[in-house]
C-alpha cells in the first residue's frame, strides 16, 4: 500500500500534517480496533427499489460469491443523499450500457474503517442542522469549512490516511473490476487496495482538495471545475502542481439512464401543461440531513392559496425522515386533497404512473424509513413534476426546471451558480420572501418553464447531462 498522505500529485505535505493525519488514524485503531488482518468474505444482495437495473448489494457473508458478467462496482457512502444519489446515476448508466452495478457502501460493514465513516457523517449532519439554525455558527465555522477549509491541499493529508482503515473490505475483491467511486474516501481506499480502474467522480462545482484521490481518474461535471483541478489554484498559499490531463476528465452531468431516455417527452409534457393552464407540479425534496424543515413549512404555506384555485400541486419528499413528515402532516391537518405515502413503496410508484398523463392536484407527502426508496421516490417524481425546489447540492445538475434555496456549506454556492450560467434553474434564494416571490413568478408566467424546457432539450442534445455514462466508459476501458 502506498502512502498518499505525503505527497499528492507530486506536492509534498508539511511534517506537521503528517504527523496530524497519523494521529487520526490511530485514534480510530483505538477505537474501533485494528481489522488490518481480517478476512471479510464478500457476497450479495439484490438492491428491491434498485431491480430495474439489477442493482447487487455487496456484503460479508460466510464464503465468497463470484462476481456475474461485465461486474462494475459504485463506491460509495450515505453522506446525506446526495452521494447515494450520483451512485444510483452511475449504477444506472452501468447497466444502459451492459455492465452489472453492484453496490458498495464502506459505511454499511462492521468493519474498523466503517464505523469511522459513520462517526464523521453523523458529525457532519449534525453540524448541516446546526448551521440552518444558527446564523453565528454558520458564519464563523459550516461556511467556512465548506468554502476553504476543505479546499486546502493539506486537508487530504488526514482523509488519505484515514481511508487506509478501509482497504480490508476490499480483500476479497477482484482488483481489476471497474470501479466508480462518488466521495473521494471510497476512491482513496480503492486506490489503497490496489483497484486498477478507479473513477473518482467529483460530485460538487467547487474545487477543493478534499476531493484528491491521486491514482484514479478524476471526473468533473463543469468547465470551472476542470480549471479548478487543473492548475490547484487556492488550494495553497504558493503555486502547486496540478492534475494531468490523463487523471482529470471534464465529463458533463452525472444523470441516471431512466432519466435521459424519455427527457424530450418529459419537457413536452411540461410545456404542453403549462398551454393548457394545468397546475404547476412543484417538488420539494428534504436533503438527507433533514434541515430547513420551517422553510419548507413556509413555502407549503405560502402555495396553499395556488393549491387551492388549482394552480399549482404539491410533491413533498421528505426522505427518510419521520419528524420533517409529521410537522408537515399536522401542519396541513385534515385537508380534503392531501396525499400521504408513507412507507409504502409500491403506492406510490403507482401514483406517480397515474399522473404521467393524467391530472395531478393537491399535495402529496412521500416519506420512507428505507435509504434506497427515500432517494428514488425523487427520480421517480423529477420526470413528472415541472419544477424542483431544491438547494443546489447534488440535484443542481439534474435536468429539470430547478428553483435554488440557500444552499448549505459554502461548496454548493458553485453548483447553484453553474445551473443559472447554463440556464435551467433559477438564481439561488436565501430567504422565504425571495422564494415566495420566485414561485409567485414562476407560477404566474409560464413562458419562464417552458423556457428552462426549452434549455434543458439543448443542453441534452449537447451531451451535457452525459456525465455519468462518460465515468462508466472511462472506468471499464470503453473511452481512453
């Protein structure tokens, strides 16, 4: 195993971060215990929600399986939803292109290097709750730790030392599977372990050296991105030395397979609704980490008069959290019109087939315990919805007409950029009254999506949204 934590991409880090990275392994040796020698054997599971695309879930088991024709492997780990959902997206192009997705999420074993992940994912939720509650904390540390703190080349320094914790999960997997990974931590143990066709698919617009996994071929969705790897620009206080064009490949949009196929459709359908004074079908999606629950509850408020003359309906997708359900259902009370699909998979998914090409009023609720039906219940929603309110995380790149919240950590400041410059989602709105008065437009001039429509039809005729077929192609060898 070679050690990536002193230098990276032939930039030498300080003896000092050394020595930190160091201590943050052994406090988690400590901890957790030291796995190094374990024989985790490796088998599978199918993934229900995920059947359509023959999705395997990889997990110990009492002997090892054998991996079935064309496997690709997808890297990943629950961060909020956000890196589920890039994952979904690339399983998805995985198999549109004859590959067998097989799922593999380091946070999920009983594994030394597993339960470090899941400490510092729930730290990082924790402190997601804590800045849309206090402005002071937001200010003074989330914003800055997102924007700056995380891009500094030194701050890979720990995470590359860290992810070593990781490599006995891999000890029973076939080095030379393709191997896609949606956070740098799965990249980084897959390059530890020796994996030979790691993609490390960088999922935000803005720069930052956390995301460095050197041995594996970094994939960015922007053009500013690109740049911002390119040259390592702010990553130091001196000139460093960027990523090669043969590690770094500028890619589009990571989208899932379902999604594109029928998009042309989807954005006439849209258009042909907004023709025919049908209400406007807004979605609302909860992030993972449960926050902004009363500015949701505000625009619910606010949309409710919509709601009522028949101007707009309502798609609420709370994820996985209860809470955020329940202050949304008594909320509401006993409203005649309100649909709720709690826990209850299949419903919906017939709901939302209904809909399709059918009338769609009043509001519906959607909430899952399970993570995998919590995320899809979104796709399954984006191509029969006209306009996602969103903040622009992971879901600023997908092709539907986007409204911007505030966004949350300084690092998705880029991604709502990207989608105003390209032209298929609104500015960002940080507060209630500016999002009111954004949805009070959109709601009152039409023309406003059917243009985003009209855009996103380019954009997908240019091979914007392409992004996650690319990572597949580059990981199995297909584009070189």
């Amino acid at each position: 195993m070679t050690d990536k934590t002193r230098v990276i991409f032939q930039n030498p880090i300080d003896p000092k971060t050394i020595a930190a990275a160091e201590r943050s392994r052994a406090k988690y040796l400590k901890k957790y215990g030291d796995d190094t020698n374990a024989d985790y054997k490796i088998s599978f599971m199918p993934i229900e929600t995920l059947s359509h695309i023959g999705a395997q879930n990889i997990v110990f088991g009492e002997t090892n399986a054998a991996f079935g024709e064309k496997p690709l492997i997808v890297g990943n780990i629950r961060m909020g939803f956000g890196h589920y959902r890039i994952s979904i997206a690339m399983a998805s192009a995985a198999r549109a292109l004859g590959f067998t997705p097989y799922w593999l999420d380091l946070a999920s074993f009983d594994a030394t290097g597993s339960k470090m992940i899941r400490e510092q994912n729930d730290l990082y939720s924790l402190a997601s709750r804590i800045s849309q509650k206090s402005r002071l904390f937001n200010k003074l540390f989330w914003e800055p730790l997102n924007s700056e703190g995380f891009k500094k080349l030194t701050y890979n320094a720990k995470d590359q030392k860290n992810s070593e914790l990781l490599v006995p999960i891999f000890r029973n997997i076939d080095r030379s599977i393709p191997y896609i990974a949606t956070h740098v931590w799965p990249s980084q143990a897959a390059i530890h372990a020796g994996m030979t066709r790691v993609v490390n698919a960088i999922p935000d617009n803005w720069p930052m050296g956390l995301h460095l996994s050197e041995g594996a071929i970094h994939t960015v969705q922007t053009p500013f991105a690109y740049l911002g790897y390119k040259t390592l620009n702010g990553f130091a206080k001196t000139p460093l030395r960027g990523i090669p064009e043969s590690d770094l490949k500028m890619v589009g949009c990571y989208v899932d397979h379902e999604l594109l196929a029928n998009l042309a459709e989807d954005n006439r359908l849209r258009k042909e609704r907004a023709a025919n004074g049908e209400p406007v079908r807004i979605m609302m999606n909860v992030g993972g980490a449960g926050a902004g629950g009363d500015l949701f509850t505000a625009m619910i408020d606010h949309l409710l008069p919509y709601v009522d003359r028949h101007k707009a309906a309502l798609f609420v997708n709370v994820g996985d959290h209860k809470g955020v359900l329940d202050k949304i259902r008594a909320h509401l009370g006993d409203r005649a019109d309100l649909k709720v699909f709690s826990d209850d998979y299949d419903a919906f998914c017939k709901h939302v087939a209904e809909i399709r090409g059918a009338a769609a009023s009043g509001i519906t609720l959607v909430h899952h315990e399970s993570i995998f039906p919590a995320v899809y219940s979104t796709n399954l929603l984006m191509p029969v919805c006209d306009l996602l309110v969103t903040k622009p995380s992971e879901l600023a790149y997908y092709p539907i007409p986007k409204l911007f919240m505030k966004h949350i950590g300084g690092h998705e400041v880029y991604g709502a950029i990207y989608g105003r410059e390209i032209g298929d989602a609104t500015d960002e709105y940080p507060g209630k009254d500016g999002i009111c008065a954004a949805l009070d437009r959109l709601i009152g001039d039409p023309e406003i999506l059917c243009h985003l429509c009209d855009r996103i039809d380019v954009l997908h005729a240019n091979g914007t949204y392409d992004g996650a077929y690319r990572c597949v192609k580059l990981a199995s060898g297909m584009e070189r």
